[in-house]
C-alpha cells in the first residue's frame, strides 16, 4: 500500500504530511497506515523499519484536509504519534507543525499564492481554532528562504507568521480550566502547587524547586533520572484529571500530550544544549517543557503561547517566576535558547480571555514521494 506524502520541517519539528483524501476513509484504517509509515509501535524505540525519527519532535503527523464546509482554506489534524505503543494522541495540536501547514497548502496548490506574502487560514481539527498563516511566496510558491533565526534550527528562512486567534480553552473550553490561578495537586510527591491553563494547548506549570531541581540540569541530566520521570508524570496525570481532560488518571496515561508539563522558575544563568551560556539577564523565566515523557530540546509552540498567557496572568505560577517586561512580552529561557512571545490576556466580566497571540516560526518542505507501507503491516500496527 503507498499512499503521497510529504515530509515538513515546522519550527522545531517534523513529521509526514498527508492529505486526508488519499488516505483511507475509515479512521481506523488510516490509523493503522500511519502507524505503520512510521515504524510503530517499536518496542527498541527507534522506528527503525519506519519514516519517524524516533524522538517527540519527529514523530508528527498532519493530515491536511478541505476547509471549505468550515469557512477556511484547509483544515488540519494535528496527530502525535508514539513510538512504542500503537497510539496516535490527538487530543491537543502541535504550534511547530502549525507553521508548515500554510507552506504545504501553497505548494500542493490547495491555496492560490499572492506574491510576495500569502495568507492561509486554517482550522486546526483538535482544538477546533482558527489559525492564520502569513507565508512568504515567490512565483506561486512557497519561499523558504530568508533572514529568521530560530532557536534549535540552524541556519536561518523566511518568517511564517502564525496568529492563534482565540487560543484560550482549546481542549477544556476556558482559559483556566478550574477557573483558578493556582491549584494544589496531592501527589506522593506531597501537596505540590501548580497552575492550570488552556491556551492553544493544556499546560500544568510546575516550580523546579517543588520537584528538587535547580533549573541548570540538562534535559539528559532529568531524562536519566527515572524517578524524578516518575514524578513528573505523577503531576502531570494529576493535573489532567483536574483540568477534566481525562476521567481517571489511567485516562490521562493514554493522552501522554495532553495536557503537557513545563517546570518553570526565575531567569538564571545556564547552558543550551550547545554548550553556549545564557544569562539570567536574557530571559524572564526559565522554562523546560517535558514531551512525551522526556524534556523537549527546545520548546513547543504551543507550549511557548501558553506560556506566554500564563505569565501575564496575575499570581499563576508562571507569573511568579516571570520578571514581567513591558507590552505583554515575555522572555522564555529553554534548553536551546530564548525565545520572544507576545500575549495581553483581559479580565471580561470576570472572565480571563485572549484574543490573539502571534509567534514566528520558520518551515521547510524537505522530502516528497510516497510513503510504502505492507498490506500486512497496516493489519498489525491496530491503535
């Protein structure tokens, strides 16, 4: 069985791109196709006998499909697909792989390209939100090429703006899910103090003192540790049973993407994971955000604008920890550098709300073909 695919770099991630009409109608069906395609499950964890990359962030799938029926240019299902377990988490979406839908739409011709910037609105199918993409094109084309530097990319490309209209409640439907700033969550930790919040995806922001660290390790000093995985799961299941995004805390085990975990403290010195030093006076918060089970190496999109939103929420957790700088902008020190974000959450009628956040990305269109897969192998690989 082959089926056309293309493989997007978006921000810091990549993954498969298919579209919705060339794979199977039923849902299972296409499931068990892109399972397969990628090489899941993999007890070794290396999908080897597959196209994903074996880590978090390469092993994303984005089905692009009409957007007509919803009054947008294309729709978009955002998938997360596990390594070793035969799972595709479609709870939440992915703001990294956000950023080559429009790209992708412009070059498969499903948007008419209007030189030298073209805009594509989508509607992401997880959270049911409109996102709108600014791509710069060339002769009908998407043009990759240009002046942006993102942190955990090298070189540089043009700037993919994307505005999150209304990214508050994505998955839960409010902004603070609990309808409170902080929350405690009684763990075997002990009672541990975090903060709720749903912009553009579910987020628990725990401190790194609250779970003994100092916010200098690096991602493989807190992946060999298993215990302190352990925990951090432990909060992380915790938080999504009292966001209700899962009945039980064995539902929240099956939704490992949803809600995410970022630990978060005051800006302080520390190294990338290229060796280069940060200084505190570089960011406003020191943030790590855990994906899949292990520290993500840069950090997501969409965790980075609920981020952004839960710094300028006052006496969240976040905001605690931010040193807050002026129109709404927030600083956020990650394992592969800071990043600059944007967002003015407002009080109406004692309601916090968010109208937009806006963020630059760049993509790239890296590999087009066919994805192969064995009759029998989409057979086995069954969610």
């Amino acid at each position: 069985m082959r089926v056309p695919a293309v493989i997007m770099r978006g921000g810091t991630s990549k993954g498969l791109f298919f579209h919705e009409r060339d794979l199977p109608a039923d849902p299972d069906a296409a499931d068990r196709f892109i399972l397969a395609a990628y090489g899941s499950p993999d007890p070794y964890r290396r999908q080897i006998d597959g196209l994903g990359g074996a880590t978090s962030t390469t092993s994303k799938v984005a089905v692009i499909g009409d957007g007509g029926p919803h009054g947008v240019d294309v729709t978009y299902h955002f998938g997360q697909v596990s390594i070793d377990e035969p799972l595709i988490d479609r709870r939440g979406n992915c703001g990294n792989m956000s950023s080559a839908v429009g790209p992708f739409a412009v070059d498969e011709g499903l948007v008419e390209a209007t030189d030298p910037v073209t805009v594509v609105r989508f509607l992401n199918v997880n959270t049911g939100k409109v996102i709108v993409a600014h791509v710069a094109t060339r002769d009908g084309r998407f043009d990759p090429v240009g002046e942006l530097a993102i942190p955990g990319i090298p070189g540089t490309g043009s700037p993919v703006r994307l505005d999150y209209l209304e990214p508050g409640g994505a998955v839960t439907g409010a902004l603070l899910p609990t309808g409170r700033q902080t929350d405690v969550l009684d763990v075997p930790l002990g009672a541990v103090e975090v903060s709720l919040v749903d912009a553009s995806n579910p987020l628990v922001f725990v401190r790194f003192e609250d779970v003994g660290l100092t916010g200098t390790e690096q991602p493989e000093e807190i992946d060999a540790d298993a215990d302190m995985l352990a925990t951090l799961e432990t909060i992380r299941a915790a938080a999504g049973v009292r966001m209700g995004v899962a009945a039980d805390l064995a539902g929240a085990a099956r939704t490992p993407s949803v809600p995410k975990l970022a630990l978060v403290g005051g800006s302080r010195d520390y190294l990338r994971i290229d060796g280069v030093p940060v200084a505190a006076g570089e960011a406003g918060v020191r943030a790590v955000m855990m994906s899949m089970g292990r520290v993500h190496r840069s950090y997501p999109l969409t965790g980075a604008i609920c981020t952004a939103v839960a710094t300028q929420l006052p006496d969240t957790v976040a905001a605690r920890a931010n040193r807050p700088d002026a129109g709404g902008v927030t600083l956020i020190g990650h394992p592969s550098g800071v990043l600059e974000m944007q967002a003015s959450p407002r009080l109406a009628d004692d309601v916090w709300t968010v109208d937009s956040v806006s963020a630059y990305r760049t993509a790239r269109r890296l590999m087009e073909g066919w994805a192969l897969v064995p009759e029998e192998a989409a057979q086995v690989a069954q969610p």
